[in-house]
C-alpha cells in the first residue's frame, strides 16, 4: 500500500534552471607552499589555474592569490591567500571536525592504499570509521582543514531519501522548540510516520 507524503512535504519544483555538481570549494590558506606541496604531491591533485587581483568588489578588499587544484570529475579544490590577513584562531575541535571537505573512492582496497600512502608521508590519519552507508579515514591539510577520504558501503536507495526526508522534517520542528533533543526528535519523527501511514498531510 503506498503511504502518503509526510506533512509539509514541499511540492515539485516546476522545471528551471539546476547546477551540475560542484565546479570548486574555496578555503584561506596562509601557508601558501606547504598547502601546493600537500595537495600536489601528497593527495596528488594538479595545480590548475592561480588569480591574482587586486581591488577585489571594494576598495579595501585585501590583493590576493587564488589557485585552483583539480579534483577529477570537473572538479576543483581552491585557496585564497590575502596579501596582510592575520592568521585567525584554530577553531574549536568540534568546528574543526564539522567543517571537512570528503573525497570519494569506490573500494576498500583504494581507502588502505590512501591511508598507507598518508601515513607513509607521515600525515597522521585514522583507522577506517564506518558510519551507515560510508566507511571513511580522516586526517588534516597543512592549514588545519579536515579532509576525508570515504568509499561507499551500499548503494543509498530511496527508502534513505525518505528516512532523511522524515528526519530533517522533524529536526526542524524540534530546533525550534524550547528544548531541543534527540530523543524529541526521535518522537517527533515517530509521530510524522505515524501520520503519513495514516493518510494524514496536514
């Protein structure tokens, strides 16, 4: 028996304008030689493209240098360093590990050879950490960036989108009540199940 759409699902966008991917994801560097030799030699990415500009949108936008690695697949890994920006504070170790840029391998076999080859290059890098549909190892850039490697460990499949879909509801039902929890979201996500089973869209 098919089961209703939970409530306040949105309705399908009419056909416009889409992206395609990602055409490039752009940090700050201020060690500008150890972030080229990390990323060239290490993860073994090309040095692609480099901007220098000056005046940038407003006149006090510091000059700067922005250089372009390729990622494969039409896609690039780009820093910014700014010509007399102080370095900035290491961010907290709970931003630190939210704020990571993953790259993808298909097998097992590939995430070891990544992780021997970064331990042979001395980069310090977890064991794989396996977490629902991805098995990942982690370790830092030469700026402090956390980056991940991760190979899938099934193929994600509808019934994923629409777990994600009930979740994501409910958080945010839940983030804006008084007392935001897990376990209240996990009740709220009971109840929106519960009505979707029901034929309940309101």
């Amino acid at each position: 028996m098919a089961t209703a759409s939970p409530p306040g699902r949105p309705q399908a966008a009419p056909p416009g304008p889409r992206v395609d991917g990602v055409d490039h994801l752009a940090f700050v560097t201020w060690r500008p030689r150890a972030t080229v030799e990390f990323y060239t030699q290490v993860l073994e990415m090309p040095l692609v493209h480099a901007i220098t500009a000056t005046g940038w949108v407003t006149e006090d936008y510091p000059d700067f240098v922005h250089f372009f690695f390729d990622m494969g697949a039409g896609n690039r890994l780009a820093f910014f360093y700014y010509f007399g920006l102080p370095e900035e504070d290491a961010p907290s170790d709970l931003m630190h590990r939210s704020r990571h840029l993953a790259f993808h391998v298909d097998t097992e076999e590939e995430l070891l050879d990544w992780r021997d080859r970064l331990k042979a290059r001395g980069v310090r890098v977890t064991r794989p950490l396996a977490h629902e549909l991805i098995e990942s190892i982690y370790f830092d850039d030469p700026n402090g960036i956390q980056l991940e490697i991760t190979r899938p460990l099934r193929v994600m499949s509808g019934i994923d989108s629409r777990d994600a879909e009930l979740t994501v509801l409910a958080l945010a039902d839940v983030a804006e009540s008084p007392r935001p929890s897990v376990e209240a979201l996990w009740q709220r996500k009971a109840e929106l199940i519960r009505k979707a089973a029901e034929g309940d869209v309101r």
